[in-house]
C-alpha cells in the first residue's frame, strides 16, 4: 500500500513539475506564457504525471542496469505512451494539446524522433537521479498522513477533471452561439471559457 501511495505522489510531484517545465519551454523558445495544465482549476500536466508513473514502473527493475539499457527501454516506452496520450485526448476531446506533423521522422504528427530521443534521456535521469531521492523522502512520511492527503488530492483531481470535462462541453455550445441556461454557466462563460481554453490546450483547442 505504501508504494501506491508513492505512486500517487510522484504522480501529482511530476504532473506540477511538468507544468512548469512546458510553462519555461514556451516562454523561452516561443516568448509566450501558456498555461499547460490538464485541468481548469491547478498546475497539473497529467501527461507527465502519467509518464513519471509509467516509467517507475517500467525501469525500477533495471535501475542498476547500463544507461544504454535504461535509455532504449525509455525512448521505446515513452514514444509508446506519448502516441496513445495524443490518440486518447483527440478521441475523447476532439483535440491533442501538441502536433510534430512538422518535425523530422514524426508518426502522424503524435510522436516525433527528437522527443523520443528526450525520452530517453528523460528516463535516465529520472531513475538514476530523481526517482530515488524523491523515493527516499517520501518513505520518511508519516502513513497515517500520507494517506489522508493523498485520498484529499484524490478528491480534489476528481472534482477538478470532472470541471474540466463540463467546461469543454459549454465552451463548444458558446461557441455554436448557445446561449447560457444557468447561473453555473455563465460562471463557466466568464471563466473557462474558449479563450481560456486556448491557451490552456496549446492553442489546438477546437
């Protein structure tokens, strides 16, 4: 049980983390601020939440392995789980936060070679380097504590995806001209509205 809960956490550590990540990336190369969150409501980019679970699991065994190993096992893995990421947000959405149809050897614009090569390197880092330190302190955590904040966090994402989900589907009706039929979505007008939605999605919002 306590390595579920270490799972969780590094979920959500990663999901902020990635934010972040994609927040400086775009203000550096692009000098524009978009916020990269999954969600309406936080910084979380599930995308690297997902990724940080996936690749624990997949390279905690061959921890102790060559980097060469390590690096193969996360270009493969990463490339994998970044094509069905794309795949399901365009099912489920309409629509995939990132399009490399530009980039040189892309596979329908969902993964690219240069980003599978930061897969890669990615997976070194994090179960060489930062998985066992961020390992080590969470071990150092009450249970007790640990447990209950997780099941709050829990809560919390829930509430916040199940947002999001409503949000998208009131931003498509707006913009089809459908008027307002609550106080709730006119809150969600003047809120999570398109332009919101815009810059949150990477401006792939559709």
């Amino acid at each position: 049980m306590k390595k579920f809960y270490n799972l969780f956490y590094i979920f959500v550590i990663a999901s902020i983390c990635g934010y972040f990540i994609e927040l400086i990336w775009t203000l550096v190369t692009k000098g524009v601020v978009i916020n990269h969150s999954a969600v309406v409501i936080g910084p979380f980019n599930f995308a690297y939440g997902i990724c940080a679970v996936i690749l624990t699991v997949l390279l905690y065994k061959f921890k102790d392995d060559s980097y060469l190993k390590i690096f193969c096992l996360s270009f493969v893995g990463g490339s994998i789980l970044e094509y069905i990421m794309s795949w399901g947000m365009e099912l489920v959405l309409g629509f995939t936060a990132w399009d490399y149809s530009n980039r040189f050897l892309n596979i329908n614009g969902r993964i690219c070679f240069l980003f599978s090569l930061f897969w890669g390197a990615l997976g070194i880092l994090w179960i060489k380097i930062l998985y066992p330190k961020i390992e080590e302190k969470l071990n150092k955590l009450d249970e007790k504590k640990s447990k209950t904040i997780a099941i709050c966090l829990s809560i919390f994402l829930i509430f916040d995806i199940a947002l999001t989900t409503i949000a998208v589907g009131r931003a498509r009706k707006a913009d089809m001209g459908i008027p307002p039929s609550s106080r709730y979505e006119r809150f969600l007008d003047n809120t999570f509205n398109s332009k919101y939605l815009k810059n949150m999605f990477n401006n792939n919002w559709k």
